[in-house]
C-alpha cells in the first residue's frame, strides 16, 4: 500500500492539470504592457478593471500565452496601454500547466482583445468643447463621524 500512495498521488495531480480551468472577460484600461522574463520572455500585462466607468480595487494580471503568441493580441494591448484605451480581455484560466512559468508569469493568458472605447473623454464632451482624455477616477471619502462629535 505504501509503494502505490505516491502513485496514487502523481495520477491525482496529473489529472487536476487543466488546459481551460475557467474562461472568462474583464472590462478595462492596460497600465502596464510589458516583455518581460529572466528564464522565458512573455508579454505581461496589468489591467485595471472597470465597472460602471469607476476603476476597481481589484487589478487583473495577464499574460500572452508563449505556447501560441498572437501578434495582433499583442500590437492591440500595447496601443491600448500607451493611449490608455477601454479594453475587453478574453482569457482562459490553467491549472497545473505552467508549473515552471515558460508560458508566462499568470495562468491568465489572454486570447482575444476588443478596444471599447478609444477616447474615454467623450463621454463628458459637450459637443461644442474640446476635452482631453480621462487618465483616472478620483474617489472622495466623506467621514460625517467628525461633525457629530461638535
């Protein structure tokens, strides 16, 4: 029984490894696009994920998969990251494939891209004014605590 546990426990994370663990699509603006790599060079990126036109708290790290790299993916992030352009990314997540990182530094790889909006500004142009593009979302925290102490 003990010469077959380690057996037992190879075909269990053998067959937990998963090529398409999760898929899925994020909304928002690439801050970071890069080649990036000590051992393997990849095409990482970070995206800001965007709901309702606010940024999120929480950023979404990708990576082009160096298995099957496609070059049109790649010239669309890295405008969209210099011009700050309105992404939709659609990705597949693995798991248990990209044990040693030579496909990338995630295990989100991005497959598809979409630009959504090049010119983020245009939705607070009036039509007779001019207007520079939107870079980020301030948030304003209003604590009342203060006040009701006086």
């Amino acid at each position: 029984m003990k010469r077959l546990l380690p057996f037992l426990l190879i075909a269990v994370v053998f067959a937990s490894c998963s090529e398409n663990y999760s898929n899925g699509e994020r909304i928002g603006v690439i801050t970071q696009f890069s080649y990036t790599g000590l051992w393997w060079k990849s095409w990482e990126g970070h995206l800001n994920v965007t709901q309702t036109g606010m940024n999120s708290s929480v950023p979404f790290d990708f990576s082009i998969d160096n298995n099957n790299p496609d070059q049109k993916v790649i010239n669309i992030l890295d405008s969209a990251a210099q011009h700050g352009w309105k992404v939709k990314l659609v990705y597949h997540e693995t798991k248990g494939k990209n044990w040693f990182n030579n496909r990338g530094e995630t295990d989100h790889f991005v497959t598809k891209v979409e630009v959504l909006d090049k010119n983020m500004a245009s939705l607070f142009q009036n039509q007779n004014q001019r207007a520079g593009r939107v870079v980020d979302t301030i948030y304003v925290v209003i604590d009342k605590s203060e006040l009701k102490k006086k």
